[in-house]
C-alpha cells in the first residue's frame, strides 16, 4: 500500500524546471536585428562580391561576367568558413524571393515587339523547345555511355 510518506514518483515543482524547459510558448522580446545581418547591408555585401569579380575579371582578362566571378568568390568563402552564412542568408533570400521583379524588362520588351506573337514567336519558341530537347537527349546519353563505361571497369567482387 502507498503511503503519503513514501515517493513513488516524484514530479518537479515548476519553480524547478528550467525555463528552457517549461512547456508552453516562450515570449521573449525581439531585439533589433545585428547590422552584419539586415537584410539591406547583406544585399550590399553580395553587391560589393559582384564589383570585385567585376574588378577581377576586367584586370585579368577573364571571359567571364563579373556577377559569375563574385559569386564564385563568395561561394569559395562560405565553403572555406572564413564567411558565415548568416552574414548572406537574408540578403539573398530577399533576392530570390523577388527574382521574378528581374523579369519585367524582358517582358516589356517582348510587349514592344508585337511580331514576337505571330508566325515569328512560334518559330522562336520552336528553336528553343528543339534545342532544349537536344540537350536533355545528349545529356541523357552521355549520362547512361559514362554509367555503363564506369560499371565495366569496376571489379567482379563489387568493391569500387
């Protein structure tokens, strides 16, 4: 028989449970983000990488755009560790999120020219679905000639 003396269980007053602990929701006060992470400072900090692969790519003659030389330069230092994500994070998700607003130039463009949505649009768009579908149908059979060229040089035993 159970006793009021003895502990069969014991269960922790709340004053004891840690506050990381309590269940429930937590509220706390939202500070001001840190100014490394805003997310305009972050989009300047990704458009200072495209002036230096601009910088880059003019003084050493590199046929490359100057966006694609930054950006490589960025990703060489989140991959290293020497740049934190969070110091980018924000400024390129507020980037992507409105990558469509980057479109409405060609659109406009595509507006001006009213011969883009006669006989002159369907050629266009057939070039482009052929060439598409070349280079899916090459992709595809260089993918499968590399497989079955890998499979015949790995040994019988299976160990790769």
């Amino acid at each position: 028989m159970h006793t009021p003396s003895s502990p069969a269980r014991q269960v922790p007053n709340r004053t004891q449970v840690p506050p990381s602990d309590r269940p429930g929701p937590v509220t706390q006060t939202a500070a001001a983000p840190a100014p490394r992470r805003h997310p305009l400072l972050q989009l300047g900090f990704v458009a200072l990488f495209w002036l230096a692969g601009e910088g880059i790519g003019r003084a050493t003659g590199l046929p490359l755009p100057g966006g694609v030389i930054g950006l490589g330069l960025l990703l060489v230092l989140l991959a290293s560790g020497r740049l934190a994500l969070a110091n980018v994070k924000r400024g390129a998700e507020w980037l992507l999120a409105d990558m469509l607003l980057f479109f409405v130039p060609a659109v406009l463009a595509v507006l001006d020219h009213r011969d883009f949505f006669g006989l002159l649009g369907l050629k266009i768009l057939f070039v482009i679905l052929a060439s598409t579908t070349a280079v899916m149908l090459v992709t595809a059979w260089v993918v499968e000639r590399c497989h079955r060229w890998r499979l015949q040089r790995v040994p019988a035993s299976g160990v790769r």
